[in-house]
C-alpha cells in the first residue's frame, strides 16, 4: 500500500482526491491537512467518506506531511512551490493539482500568476500531463502537475 497525504482536504479538489483513492487498491489516505479544521473528524466533515476514512484533519506541517510516501497538494496556487522542495529532499512524490508546476516557461507562469516561482530549479523536472497517456512518465517524476 503507498501512504498518502492531501494537503488541502477540506477543499473540493482535497475531497475529490480522497474520495477516488479510498477506492484504490494500492493507496492509502494516512494523512489530510487542513488549517482551519485540524482535529476535526474527517468523516464528519465529509459524509461521504464515513466508512471509508477513519482520520482526524491535521495542521499541513512538513513534518507531518512527510510522513506519506505521496503528497497531493489540493492547494491554492504559491502552496506547493514553497513545501515541495523539503519534502522531495525527504523521498516524497509530490502531485500538484495546482499550477505551480504547470508551466515549464517561468516568464510565462510569472505573468500569467503574478508572482515569482519559489523554486525554478525543480520546474524543469516537473511531469505535466494526463496519466493515462504519460504513465511510464509519471512512474518515473519526483513532481506531477
């Protein structure tokens, strides 16, 4: 079973990515954060996942996250650009649902997102696409957008 963490879980994409991997046969949900809701019960949260999820929310620490073998970010944008560095150092996979690694063109994510990329050099190494066509890829990526 690969042990992961959604980093955003109260959110509809954090619910989404839970709901379809309690259904999965070779991952686990062991970690969901949430800022607001931490220590709250994640089944009363969400319904519909009584049943399936028997956690409580916990704070998006690094620590915490690091834990999980896969970190899916369900995050605004500038969320996992400032965390996926540390936990790829600590042997992480890191999928971002966000666009903080979508473009691999860092003038153009500046313009189109108005800010400065926390950390260009992991851009080039990000994996964008969708996982029924680039699966090898993936398997391979440190970073998925």
């Amino acid at each position: 079973m690969i042990s992961v963490c959604v980093v955003g879980a109260t959110g509809y994409t954090g619910s989404e990515v839970m709901r379809l991997l309690t259904n999965h046969p070779e991952f686990e949900v062991k970690i969901a954060t949430s800022r607001a809701d931490t220590g709250k019960s994640v089944a009363e949260f969400w319904p519909a996942l009584r049943g399936h999820i028997d956690l409580a929310f916990s704070a998006p620490e690094i620590d915490n996250m690091a834990q999980a073998e896969v970190i899916f970010f369900a995050t605004p944008n500038g969320t996992a650009m400032t965390q996926a560095p540390e936990l790829l150092n600590r042997g992480c996979k890191v999928i971002d649902l966000s666009a903080d690694f979508r473009l691999n063109d860092l003038d153009s994510w500046s313009e189109w997102y108005g800010q400065t990329h926390a950390c260009p050099e992991l851009v080039p190494t990000a994996v964008y696409g969708l996982p029924e066509l680039y699966r090898d890829t993936i398997k391979q990526a440190s970073i998925v957008a």
